[in-house]
C-alpha cells in the first residue's frame, strides 16, 4: 500500500525521525477518521490492517490501545473495536475543558503578544473570510486552528496546549466532514473579530469571557452543536454505516 510505501521510505531517508510502527499504523488510522472512511460507529479490523500496511498485528494493537486512551476508539470486553461515538455529554464536558484552559492561556498570553502577533492573527482572520466566500471549509478550519494556536502557544505551557490541541481534534477530526452551517460560521467570525480587538485593548476579563462563556460555551453553541451532529449522522447514514 502506497501509505505504507512512504512511511517506510521516510523512515530510511530520515533516520533522526525514525518513528515506531505504531506511530506510523495511529497516523494511518486517523488519516481514516479524518477522511471519513472509518466514521464513528464502525468497526475497525485487525486483519485488514494488517493486509493493507504489511504489518504484523502487533503495532496495531499498540496503535489501537493508544487510541482507546485518546478516546478515539472503543475496545469491547469482546474484542470488539469500534470508532468511538461522542455523545452530547461527552462533547458538553470537551467545551467545558477547552474553554476553561483556553481562557487561562490567552489571560497568560494576552501581555507576551507583540504587534507582529496581532498581525498575524489579523492575517488569519481575512484569510478565513476568504476561505468561507470560496466554500473551502478545510483551509477555514486550519486557519482558524492556526489562530487560536497563537495566544496558546505564548502561554507557555506545553502542557496545556497538548491537551486542548487533543481535545480538538476529538471534536474537529472525528471526521472532518465538512458541514457547513452559515450562522454558526458568522458567529464564529464575530467572536474572532472581537478577540483579536481586545488583546490589542490587553482587556484580560473580556477576552476570557468570550472563550469560556460564548466561544466555547456548550449552551451558548448548543443549538449548532445539534444541528451539525445530526448532519453529521445523516451523512453516515447515506455511507451505510450500520450499528
């Protein structure tokens, strides 16, 4: 297989980033997640993989028990593994962790950010206008990513940054079906725009406000979250996943 061709070649070529099987199988994994070949609900075989990467079954059981920690996949008592499915509570306790981390970070950040930051984060918010106008949803959302990842890395706590960038990508990468839902898009885009004003006013309360209480708000978002679980499900549907 044509993954497994290049992970191989990039490990000769770069013996100072060698990376295990396992990594190599988790990257391939996800790829599919994000693809949406492997959709929440399915199941995932062992023996496929294994044809499919030339591997034996024990990277992929690593791989798939680093998964299960990451909460990505479900291994059942009878060795049943599934693509994990978020639930509503699941996805209400990932708002409430990330908005509640995030907040502190960009509080931290708000007095390290230099004039070239807040370019930049002005560059990153034209640049997700225009990706909406073109309906290029995946260049938006890593933008969008990027922007965020701004105030978050100048917090200086790696740390925390490992576990929100996580925490997102549970919710963004699970897959990466684009769905696009205006108002909540336009929501979005406003909350950017005011962010980025008040770290040039260094208005700490208001910037924490904005990402714990309405950002990443779960009741505040609630009805979007909604309306783009149930399209996505609906998307499974048409792709004849089954329970």
């Amino acid at each position: 297989m044509a993954y497994d061709k290049d992970a191989r070649l990039k490990m000769a070529e770069f013996p100072f980033q060698y990376r295990s099987l396992k990594d190599c199988v988790m990257d391939y994994l996800k790829e599919e997640m994000e693809s949406g070949n492997l959709k929440p609900g399915d199941r995932i075989n062992e023996k496929e993989i294994c044809q499919k990467l030339g591997v034996s079954r024990t990277p992929i059981r690593e791989a798939l028990i680093q998964l299960e920690r990451e909460g990505f996949v479900e291994i059942s008592p009878r060795k049943s593994i599934r693509v994990k499915k978020l639930t509503l509570k699941e996805i209400e306790d990932i708002y409430q962790v990330i908005g509640a981390l995030e907040s502190e970070a960009a509080e931290i950040a708000c007095d390290r950010l230099t004039p070239e930051d807040i370019t930049r984060m002005e560059k990153d918010y034209e640049e997700m206008v225009q990706a909406l106008a073109r309906d290029d949803f995946k260049k938006y959302m890593d933008i969008n990513l990027e922007l965020h990842n701004i105030h978050l890395r100048l917090c200086g706590n790696e740390v925390l940054v490992n576990i929100v960038n996580q925490l997102k990508k549970r919710l963004y990468d699970f897959p990466r079906i684009m769905l696009k839902i205006p108002e909540w898009e336009e929501k979005c885009m406003e909350e950017h725009r005011q962010l980025i004003q008040f770290f040039k006013e260094k208005n700490k309360a208001a910037i924490k406000e904005l990402i714990k209480n309405r950002h990443w708000g779960f009741e505040d978002n609630r009805r979007f979250i909604m309306v783009y679980y149930n399209l996505l499900n609906s998307e499974n549907k048409r792709g004849g996943q089954t329970d």
